[in-house]
C-alpha cells in the first residue's frame, strides 16, 4: 500500500458497471492510480470511457461496486467540500439563484470559512462581471459553466474536480480562462484532477497526464514535456498531439 | 397584458350574447334578469346587504383551509421523502382520498364536526390537500439529480436540502398543485355553504346566493354567481399570475415552457 504522505488522493481497485438490457456493462475495472498534493493532472479519454463516472466516484457521489477512494490516506464514502466536483451536466447552477447567488452557495453553505471568497474576483476572472444578477437560464451554455467553475472555486476546496469545464467556451475566453485557471491553482496550491477529451486542453494545462482508453483502462501516464511551457514550440506540440491521438483512438 | 385585452373581449362578447338571448327570447326578469338588473343587485347586495362582508368570510373561510392544507401537505410530504415505508403509506392515503369528493363526505363531516366554520375548513382542507401532496412528490421526483448533487457536494444537513434545494427547485409543480388546490376548495366552498347556512351570522357567498332564493331573488342570485366567477378570475389571472412572474417565469422554469 502507498503510505506516501505527499499523496493526497488515492484510487485502488476501482470498479463500476452499469446495469444494460442484456446484461451489465462494465465501465471501469480494477482501476488505481495515486495524486500528490498540488499536483495538476489532466485525464484524457475519449467520450464514453468513464472520465465522468470516475469523477463521481471519487468525489463519493456515486458508489463503486468494489474498491475505495482515500483522502490523505483516509477512506472516504460520502461526498464533502474537501473534493468539489464540477460536473459536466448544464443542469448544475440553481435557476433561482443569480450568478452571484449561485456562486456565493459555495460559501454561505460553509461553517467556518476557510478562505474569505473574493466575489469580485471570481466574476473578473471568469469574465462575468456584468452577468452578476442574471438568472442561468439567461446564460450561454459557456458562461454556465463559468459560473459552475467561479462557485466551485469559492467553495475553496483542497481538491478539485473538473468534468470537461471549458468544453463549449469560445476560443478567445477559453485561452484566458485557462490561463487564469492555471494562476489560481498555483496561487491556491490546490490538487486539481482535470478531465477533458481534448488532447490540446491536456497539452496546455496539465502538469500530468493520464491516458484513459475507450475501455476505461489506464494506458499512459507520465509527467507532460510542454508543462510550464507558456509558448510551446509548434513542432513539438503536433508530435505530442499525434501521439496522444494514436493514443486515445487505437482500442 | 395581451391575454387581459384578449380576456376582456370575450367577456364582453359573452355579456352581449346574454342581452341579445333576452331579447329575442323574451324572458321574464325572473328567469333570466338582465345585466343591468344584476349590476343593481350587485350595487344593493354592497349597499343594503351584507355582500362585502359575505365575501371576506369566504375568502377567510378559504384562506383557513388552504393554509392548513399547505402545512398538512408539507408534513405529509417529509414523511414521504424520510423512508421508504412513509412513501408508500402517503401514497397509498393519497390513492384512497384524492378521488373522494369534498360533498361526498359532507354527512359524516356534519356528525363529527356540526354545521359551523370548522366543517367548511374540513371540507376545504380536503379538496386542497390530495392535489397540493400529489404535486409536491411530483415536483421532487422531477427535481434534476445534479441540484442534489450540489447539495451533497457543500453538505448541506437535510434542513438546508429541503429549503434551499427540493422546495424552491419543485416551486414549478408546487404553483400548479396550488392553483389546482384553490379551485377546487374555492367550488367546495361555495357548495358547502349553501348547504351549512348562515356560518358567522351572514354566512358566505354560498349562503348569499342560495338565500336569494327565498325571497326569488333572481338577479341577487345571479349577482352572487358573478362574484364567484369575479373572484376565480382575479385570483386565476391576478394573484397566480402575478406570483408566477416573479418566480418561475423570471428563473424560467415554468412547466409550460
Ligand atoms: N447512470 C448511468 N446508467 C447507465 N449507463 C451509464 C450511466 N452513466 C454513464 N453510463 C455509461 O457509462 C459509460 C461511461 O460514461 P461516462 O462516465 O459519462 O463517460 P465519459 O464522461 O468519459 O464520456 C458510457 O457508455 C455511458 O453510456
Ligand atoms: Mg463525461
């Protein structure tokens, strides 16, 4: 067993299948991998693989049918605000609550508050200063999921978890978004598992990579060459993009 | 405000459709009195009688039993969200009494509870209770798996669950149970005090309208039967509608849509 003191989240021996018509169907088998503290990783998989079926499980939303999460070498089975999950779902913000009210859920839900939420802050950098009193359903499917990250960030989590967040941004806000993201979690040091089928969103912000293949098997994983790189050779980019195509297609 | 003008249109269609029956068929003022014969003894049943103060006894009458219906529904409705055999036993009471109607139980209501106000608000308690418990389950089975996902995710007690999450995210079927709960109590009502007479002295407009008879008041009784109709409309387009604009419509979660 992995007693690391580094590792924050540990994953071992995860399964999970859902019930189908014919018989069940497996997503996930006897799947383990290990998180250190701060570490940014990004998981890459092509749709349908299980990325968010595994987010769920970590975050203990859902159960899996063998296996355990540990937090900090803890096992853990219900959901709390030390692993904040954003899900991918378009459904998440409360329609009756504006964008501010959304966002600050995140804090007044909390006892004693671990960091003073910076409101204004938020709403800068996700770029929705002047969408602050507007109700979801006013919101483009990209500035939903802004709001989903700036409240997910507000509830100051030591782990986040993030199901495809800048899927269906606009390219110009999705630079700037990642961008900041990456500053936050530096600034916040926090633990950040990413998940995302898009090999270049993996390439420019994971520190980690983890490969997923179409069956939910682990296929790669290792430390990413362009991490850090703000400006990264173009050359370089497109050999690592093919590789990780072969990658992530070849089942 | 296109649906008010469109509203009052037909109205006043209707009101002309009225005067010309009248006048082609003949009919004696105390069959069918004329608009202008219901409007005096509208004008009289304000002035000389007690019409103003009949209709706030049933609006209060209606009121009571709504609000006690309201709160029996909320109990109801934790019983059934708390286990598994507490669903069941609501929803099997809800299958039993929901298609019971209110005047069936009249005679038994008049045993245990008399002829008074308390009969009328049991009466009434009834009618609003089955719908407004039916939409409320309704309203929590709709409720997105993400909202409560959330909640799980900022760990809310079950307290905080129910009042920032179930209620106002099944505030949609709440509404609809509540509109279904008015119009049925406000029809119980009316039915109800014409058979249990003068409740608080003057009794209802019920007992308004059914006393008209005595004396063959033909366009008090009509006059009476518009105030009904004056209510549901007000309350209908009024108050639902106002309370519908400023929720679900502003958070555009209207069923409708
Ligand atoms: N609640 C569910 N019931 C049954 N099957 C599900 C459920 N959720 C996901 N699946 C199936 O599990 C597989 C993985 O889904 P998911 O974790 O959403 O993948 P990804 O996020 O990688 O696209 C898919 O085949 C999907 O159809
Ligand atoms: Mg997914």
């Amino acid at each position: 067993m992995n007693h690391n003191p580094d590792c924050i989240l540990s994953i071992r021996g995860i399964s999970k299948s859902y019930p189908s018509i014919s018989s069940s169907h497996t997503v996930l088998s006897n799947l383990s991998i290990n998180f250190k503290k701060g570490e940014f990783t990004v998981l890459l998989g092509p749709s349908g693989c299980g990325k968010s079926t595994l987010l769920k499980i970590i975050s203990s939303m859902i159960l899996p049918d063998s296996g355990e999460i540990y937090i900090s070498n803890i096992p853990v089975h219900t959901p709390d605000r030390k692993r904040i999950l954003m899900l991918q779902d378009d459904n998440q913000l409360f329609p009756w609550l504006t964008v501010k009210k959304n966002i600050l859920f995140a804090v007044h839900t909390s006892q004693g508050e671990r960091r003073s939420c910076n409101l204004e802050n938020l709403l800068t950098l996700t770029g929705l200063e002047k969408y602050a009193d507007y109700y979801p359903h006013q919101l483009s499917g990209g500035m939903k999921k802004r709001t989903a990250l700036a409240r997910a960030l507000a509830g100051n989590p030591e782990i986040l978890l993030l199901d495809e967040p800048f899927a269906s941004l606009d390219e110009g806000i999705r630079r700037t978004l990642q961008q900041s993201f990456i500053n936050i979690w530096k600034e916040y040091q926090l633990t950040v598992l990413l998940v995302t089928h898009d090999i270049r969103e993996a390439l420019i912000s994971g520190q980690r990579i983890v490969v997923m293949n179409a069956h939910g098997t682990i296929i790669c994983d290792e430390r990413n060459p362009l991490s850090g790189t703000a400006h990264p050779q173009e050359e370089e980019f497109f050999t690592l993009y093919k590789k990780y195509y072969k990658l992530i297609s070849n089942f | 405000m296109k649906k008010t003008g469109e509203r009052t249109g037909w109205i006043f269609l209707l009101i002309l459709l009225w005067v010309a029956l009248i006048r082609i068929g003949g009919f004696s003022p105390l069959i069918l009195p004329s608009p202008r014969d219901v409007l005096k003894a509208l004008y009289e049943g304000f002035t000389q009688g007690n019409l103003g103060w009949q209709i706030l006894i049933s609006m209060g009458l209606v009121l009571t039993g709504l609000t006690a219906a309201s709160v029996s529904a909320l109990l109801f409705f934790l019983v059934s969200v708390s286990s598994r055999a507490g669903k069941s036993f609501i929803e099997t009471l809800t299958i039993i009494f929901h298609p019971l109607a209110g005047i069936a139980l009249l005679p038994v209501v008049i045993l245990w509870f008399g002829t008074g106000a308390l009969s009328i608000v049991f009466i009434i308690l009834h009618s609003a209770l089955w719908p407004m418990v039916t939409n409320l389950s309704a309203g929590y089975q709709s409720l997105p798996e993400t909202y409560l996902m959330v909640g799980r995710n900022y760990e809310l007690s079950k307290w905080r669950m129910s009042t920032k999450i179930i209620l106002p995210g099944s505030l949609p079927y709440i509404l609809a149970g509540l509109k279904i709960s008015w119009s049925r109590s406000w029809r119980a009502l009316i039915s109800a005090e014409m058979i249990f007479g003068a409740v608080f002295k003057t009794g209802g407009v019920g007992w308004y309208i059914f006393s008209r008879r005595v004396f063959m008041d033909t366009p008090g009784m009509f006059a009476g039967i518009t105030v009904v109709i004056i209510i549901g409309i007000l309350m209908e387009d009024l108050f639902f509608g106002i309370l519908e604009k400023k929720t679900v419509l502003k958070w555009g979660m209207s069923l409708e849509s």
